[in-house]
C-alpha cells in the first residue's frame, strides 16, 4: 500500500504527531490491519459516508479504510552530504510515495530550534535542498554513463541523457524536479527515476495549541502559506501537542473536545485526507448484511483490479461488478429502491471505479 513519510528537522514535532498516528490507530475498533514495523502507523481514513451506508444496512460489522505513514527520523543540514542520519534518511525517504514536511509554527522557549531561531521558511528551504542535492547526485551518477552511449547513437540512451540534463538544470537552479515543466511522455520517464523532488508533499504547519482557535494570531502561517502557494503543495495546520491529546478519545469525548476548540474537524483527520488525495487515492464500499467496508483504491484502477484488492481470487475470477454511485443510493433509500430505479449498472472489465461506488463483485470460483 502506498505511504506518506514524515519529515522534518529536529524538534519541529514529528515525533508528537506520529505518536498522536499511533495512538488513533491503536483506538480505531475494528481494525484489520496491524503494522509490526515501529516508524509506521497505520490510521482510519474518516469517511462520513461508512457511517451512512451502516445506518442504512445495519450490518453486524463495519471496518473503515486506513491510511500509511512512516516515520521518517534524522535529517539534519547536510544530509545529502551523509551528516547526521544522512544517507540513511534519503534511503527511507525514496521509499514514501508521498512527503508531509513538519514545519515548527510555535514559540516555545523551552525548546531548542537546531538553528537557534524560528524561521519556518529557512527550515523548509533547508530540507528542500538537501532533496535536492540527492537527487542531483543520483543524476550525476547516472549520466556519464548515458552520455557514453549516446554518443553511440543509442536512441534511448539519447533521450534519457537529454531528459537528465534538463532536470539536472532545474535542480541547479534550485528547482523541485516537480516544479519543471515536462511533456506528459517526459513525465512518465521521469517517475521511472524515482527523484525525491518529484514526490508529491504538503506541509504540516505545527502551531501553539492557544493559536488554534485563532489562526491569525500565528505570525508563521502567512509566510509559511505564501511559499506552499509558490510550490503547488498544501498546507495543513495542525497542534502536534493536541492532536496527541485527540488521539487518545472516543469518538463522543473527541467531538466535545474539537468543539470546545472550535473545530469542525481533527488535524490527524485534515492530514489523512490531504495525504490520500494527494497520492490519488479515493474509496469504494461493499455493502452486505455481514460487513459495511471502506476500500481504498488508486483512481485509474479498473473494477478487476479494485476486486483483487479484497482478494486476489475475486479478480481471476471477475465477470462483472454490480455499481451504484453512494449519492444514487442515498436518494433512493436502500438497494432495492436503487435498484428500481435503474440505478444499479452492471459493469464489465474496463470500468474505471468512481469514488463513493457501492459494489458486489460477481466472480467464478
Ligand atoms: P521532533 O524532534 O521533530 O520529533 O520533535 P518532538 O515531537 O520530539 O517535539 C519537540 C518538542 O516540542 C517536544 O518537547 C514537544 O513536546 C514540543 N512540541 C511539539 N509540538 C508542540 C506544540 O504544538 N506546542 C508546543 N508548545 N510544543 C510542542
């Protein structure tokens, strides 16, 4: 499954945020998956649509979906140059599929800044470079090689050298391989290379708890906006210090507390479904009188290869997928009404699955 890492320098809170992750997954009821690596937590996707498919079939179980992070420890300046966790970090760091940066926002005397002073845009600007760094050493690594062979007139070597040279520029720049702009062709040599700046991130802006009813108040958060804005990433606020108070309630006590904060929703839950949308991903249900279940999906999977997410048997075996948008089968009030009304689509091998699809695979044994 795919994962987001967590990074950050030290001290900025990321070790309170993955505790606060988990924490809410070793709460969640229900939950079939466990994780026995420590840097990962594994949380519930929250998805108020479970919870109406469960009023509506009453089911003697329900099991959210979940989603992946990884704890990222020990990048410090000078990563890309092996100091601190240096290459070890990067190594950990290109298995994520997705970034979320950890930004310090809060004042807090008592604890050190690395750099001595808060300047959330230098913190960023410090790990955006070391990314960048590594990835222009893989490139320089790799080119002379290319270069070699194209001089051979080997075609593919040809395009890859011109590929590299073209990112290397950017980089040189102080470019994000994500920042450059590649033709859609480019685009998918360049996923092949597996950059660190070519993942898709966000930031977490970590503030005070009291600056939590008043963004305002944070003098960070303007700049720290202003830059993710530059970068096409998002920025998700958050009080690592709450969010591990949060982690620890049951749903009622959690809803008391978010309102009290004034609240309408958790920072861990802002952050999951930043983080999924982010890496593409999107939700389908199967709804029988067992069991109602979230299932996460990549978007562009087709209904085989979403079935052979709940088992490898149900896509060898796949003839059709019963289909019913969640809205449809809301309006209609339950699945014989949806049915009535025509609603319910019969769909074969090449139908790309919708988020908020319903489905009952059908298949041979
Ligand atoms: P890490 O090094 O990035 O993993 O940072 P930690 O999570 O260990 O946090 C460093 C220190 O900052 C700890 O003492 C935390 O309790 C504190 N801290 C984390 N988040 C907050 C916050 O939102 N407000 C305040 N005042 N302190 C925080």
């Amino acid at each position: 499954s795919l994962t987001a890492g967590i990074v950050g320098l030290p001290n900025v809170g990321k070790s309170t945020l993955f505790n606060a992750i988990t924490k809410a997954g070793a709460l969640a009821a229900n939950y079939p998956f466990a994780t026995i690596d420590p840097n990962v937590g594994i949380v519930e996707v929250p998805d108020e649509r479970l919870q109406k498919l469960t009023e509506m079939v009453t089911p003697k179980k329900t099991v959210p979906t979940g989603f992946e992070f990884t704890d990222i420890a020990g990048i410090v300046k000078g990563a890309s140059k092996g100091e601190g966790l240096g290459n070890k970090f990067l190594a950990h760091i290109r298995e994520v599929d997705a970034i979320c940066q950890v930004v310090r926002a809060f004042d807090d005397d008592n604890i050190t800044h690395v750099s001595g002073k808060i300047d959330p845009i230098d913190d960023i600007e410090v790990i955006n470079m070391e990314l960048i760094f590594a990835d222009l050493e893989s490139i320089d690594r790799r080119l002379p090689r290319l270069e070699k062979m194209a001089k051979q007139k080997d075609k593919d070597a040809m395009a890859e050298a011109a590929l590299l040279t073209k990112i290397k520029e950017g980089l040189e720049n102080d470019m994000p391989a994500s920042a450059i702009d590649f033709t859609d062709d480019e685009k998918k040599a360049v996923k092949g290379l597996h950059l660190l700046t070519f993942k898709p991130k966000l930031y977490v802006a970590n503030v005070a708890e009291d600056d939590l009813a008043d963004l305002d108040n944070n003098e960070y958060l303007a700049a720290i906006n202003e830059y993710a804005a530059k970068d096409g990433a998002e920025v998700i606020v958050i009080s690592a210090r709450v969010e591990e108070e949060i982690a620890t309630l049951e749903d009622d006590e959690k809803e008391m507390f978010l309102e009290e904060l004034g609240l309408a929703e958790s920072g861990l839950d802002k952050l999951v479904r930043a983080s999924y949308d982010m890496l593409g991903l999107a939700t389908y249900f199967t709804a029988g009188e067992q069991e109602v279940r979230a299932w996460t999906f990549k978007k562009g999977m087709t209904a085989p290869e979403c079935a052979g997410i709940i088992h490898t048997d149900f896509q060898k075996g796949f003839i059709r997928a019963e289909t019913v948008a969640y809205e449809d089968l809301m309006n209609a009030g339950n699945m014989v009404k949806a049915r009535e009304a025509g609603k319910v689509r019969l769909e074969g091998k090449e139908y790309l699955m919708k988020d908020g699809d319903v489905v009952h695979f059908r298949f041979n044994v």
